[in-house]
C-alpha cells in the first residue's frame, strides 16, 4: 500500500517545522511546505522560512518556487506540489506536508482540480475591456444566460468573480458551477495522515507570536522589505499583502513609528492564528498534540509515528 501523505499543521508559531524535520528523519522523509507565502523568494525573515541550517539537512520543497511580483495561486500550488509529492513517493520516500495555509493542504490532498488560468490572456484582457466598456451589470446578464445558478450567487459590482466564471465558461465549456462539482466527486488523491499542533494556555501561543516577530525584526525584516520594493515588487503585489510586509512598507512609505508596524504584526498574527486554528478544527479525523508551556518534540514524535502507524 503506498505510503499516507503525512500532514503537519496548526497555527503559526506552534513548532511545526521543528517537528516536521524530526519526523523526516525518522522515517526517512522529505518535507512538501504548505505555506502560501514562503513560496516567494526574497521572502525568508518575515515568512519564517527555515534556513538552511534549521532544515538539517533535510530535503524541502516547495520554498522560494515564485518571484514576488508574480500571483501564486492555490491551482499552481496544487500542480507544483502534487509533482513533489509524486517524485517522493516513487523513491520510496515519505512525504510530509508542513504548513499552515488549511486552503493549500486541502486542495492538494483532495487533488482538486482547476480551470486553467492566466492574468494576462486574451480572453482574459477581452472580457476586462468588456467590463470597462458596457459595465459588470452587463456581464453579469451574459453570465446568467450560460450559468445561472453563479450569477445568483454574485453581486453585481463582483467584477473579478464575474469575469472568472466567464471565463471558466469559454475556455472549458463548462460552468465554473458545474467545474466544481465534479471537482468535489472525485475521491482524494492522496491518503492523509494529519497532526494538528496548538497549546492548551492560548497565552503561550500568543507569547511565542510576540517573540518571533521580535527575532524577525532584529534578523532584519525591515531590510528584507526595503530590498523587495527596491527590486521592484508593487506595494499592491500579493506577496507584499502578506502580514509584516504590509505593515512594514506602510510604515516606512508614509513616515510612520516602526513600533507601530510591529505592534500591529504582532496583532495580525495572533489574528491569523486564531483563524488557522478555527479552519483545522473542522478536521474530523486530526490527531492534536497539545503543548503546554513548552513543546515536547520528543514525546510528539512518538505520538505522530504511532498514530501514522495505526492509520497504516
């Protein structure tokens, strides 16, 4: 039977890549990211991507893949990682998943298909000129003609979905509704195995947040944002949306305190924690490993192996 995709998640800061490694080298595995952000390169301080060193000497996929002007999306991720998965598997290795970003390890566990996609295609620029020229209202009416059940569903200032459906519509033949519903009869492609980290004093997760943004700072983050927008990267690109990007170039581009910008890092990533744990909850078939004050590795790597031992 092949080997389960072994999944590591649970909010930010809550030692998964640490146990993550340890796992890889127990069971002679690789690791695959599932971090929307360390995707980037350039992105290494603020996304808390794992140097060189901390990796110990474990193969890691799936950081640095895209430049941070470009738009990485979950179907990209989903067609680059799946080949990771693909190529670890066929060396008898095991893979295991690490991450946060739930939306990324669902989509690629599930092997969820999605229409093909590019910013900058033909149809693309056609139905953007179309919208300009006669207005989403009249997109939307178009949209209703060949897929009604969407267009209910949108509003009709919704440009951005409005146009996608469209264009889903044009380029497969098919509905966007009908696209996703056949997407979500396939069975997963992969067997999974999740581990779930958090603690069971949130103040302790919340400690470890403030902490790491500190480090962040001092390893340089405020340099590591200077560098991405003097290379070039827009203020509006999507990997400057990401929480301590954005609050630093609003600090440094409008005159503003950088206490300010860290004191707000630190509240949006409590924030996001907050969230990420809400997503994996839903989980109904997670193994959670609850810290206390400090993580025990040792005692979750026994933990992980025998559940990924009972799961087969």
């Amino acid at each position: 039977m092949e080997k389960p995709l072994l999944v590591i998640c649970g909010p930010t800061a809550s030692g998964k890549t640490k146990l993550g490694i340890e796992l890889c080298k127990r069971l002679d595995g690789e690791v695959i990211s599932a971090d929307s952000m360390q995707v980037y390169r350039g992105m290494d301080i603020g996304t808390a991507k794992p140097t060189t060193k901390e990796q110990e000497g474990i193969v890691h996929h799936m950081l640095s893949v895209a430049e941070p002007w470009e738009n990485y999306s979950v179907a990209r991720y989903v067609k680059d990682a799946s080949a990771c998965v693909d190529d670890v598997l066929a060396r008898g290795k095991q893979p295991v998943l690490v991450g946060g970003t739930g939306l990324y390890i669902d989509a690629l566990c599930k092997g969820q298909e999605f229409a093909d996609y590019s910013a900058g295609s033909e149809l693309r620029t056609q139905l953007q000129e179309e919208a300009n020229r006669r207005g989403t209202e009249a997109l939307l009416a178009r949209l209703s003609s060949v897929d009604p059940e969407s267009a209910a569903r949108l509003h009709p200032n919704d440009e951005k979905r409005i146009i996608r459906a469209l264009e889903v519509f044009l380029e497969t033949g098919k509905t966007i509704t009908q696209h996703n519903f056949e997407t979500r009869q396939r069975a997963p492609r992969y067997r999974r195995c999740m581990i779930g980290l958090t603690f069971e004093d949130r103040q302790d997760l919340r400690d470890r947040i403030d902490r790491r943004v500190d480090e962040m700072v001092r390893a340089g983050l405020l340099d590591e944002v200077k560098t991405l927008r003097s290379q070039g990267v827009p203020r509006e690109a999507t990997a400057m949306q990401a929480i301590g990007y954005k609050e630093v170039i609003r600090a440094l581009e409008e005159g503003l305190p950088i206490e300010g910008a860290v004191d707000e890092i630190k509240l949006r990533s409590k924030q996001y924690a907050k969230r990420q744990l809400t997503w994996f909850r839903r989980e109904p078939d997670i193994q959670w490993i609850t810290w206390e004050k400090t993580p025990d590795f040792s005692s979750a790597l026994q933990i992980s192996i025998s559940f990924l031992q009972r799961r087969g």
